[in-house]
C-alpha cells in the first residue's frame, strides 16, 4: 500500500513538474521565435571574418537554432504529435528560406540550410525526450 502511494504521489509530481515546465517554454516560445524570425530575414551583412568561423559555420548555426526552436517547441507543446511537430517546423524552415530569396535583401535561398535545419529539429527533439526520460520518469526506484 505504502509503494501504491508512493508511486502515485511521483507521478503527480512529474505531471506538475512538467506542467510547469511546458507554461515556462510557452513563454519563452514566442519570443524566441520572433527573434530567430528577424535574425533569419534581416538584411544581410558584408560577410566579415572572425577568428572563430570556419567553412560551413553557417550550417551548424542553422543546426543549433533549429534544435533550439524545435526543443522550445516541444516543450511548450509537450503532447503534439510528432508528425504535427515536424510539419510546424519543416514549413517554417522552407518558409524562411523562400523569404530570403525573394525579399532581395543580400540573402539567399541554400538547400543545406534546410538540411542543417531539418538535422537541428529532429536533434532538439530527441535531447528533449531524452531529458523528459532521464529526469521526470515516473519509473523511480527506491
């Protein structure tokens, strides 16, 4: 009876645990959106060097927002299904790059920023569940 109890006890815990988690992410959500937006679509800069840049930088930056976006995502909206997820995320990443091309601002439409972004989601995604699994699984043992 005392294990019962327990175990339902941190189940409702991990279910408010995340709750909170998820009304965190829905805040933090939009506004980082709309500043990745504004990041994708600004004017485009002279293409300066840095010491820390090297060939494809761009890629992994690409990759790192995406994952970045898809994880708040995911956790705003933690029982999305997972094609629903992907779509979202997918047609942002088109969507983007169709409006660097035709807004002529010294940006360009790239295919492997696409690729870089699709890589970025599914990453954010998976670092998402494997957090959710290792620190609010309800299979705790005594």
């Amino acid at each position: 009876m005392v294990q019962i109890s327990l175990n339902y006890f941190l189940q409702k815990n991990t279910r408010l645990s995340l709750d909170r988690l998820s009304k965190i992410f829905s805040k933090i959500l939009p506004i980082y959106w709309a500043f990745l937006t504004y990041m994708l679509l600004k004017p485009g800069e002279e293409n300066r060097e840095y010491f820390f840049m090297f060939n494809g930088f761009d890629k992994v930056l690409h990759l790192s927002i995406f994952a970045m976006l898809s994880f708040c995502f995911i956790a705003a909206f933690p029982k999305i299904k997972f094609s629903y997820f992907f779509q979202i995320i997918l047609i942002y990443a088109f969507l983007t790059e169709i409006l660097q091309e035709e807004m002529h601002w010294g940006r360009s439409m790239e295919t492997l920023d696409v690729v870089a972004d699709v890589i970025g989601c599914l990453l954010g995604y998976y670092i998402y569940k494997v957090l959710v699994k290792r620190f609010f699984s309800s299979d705790h043992s005594l």
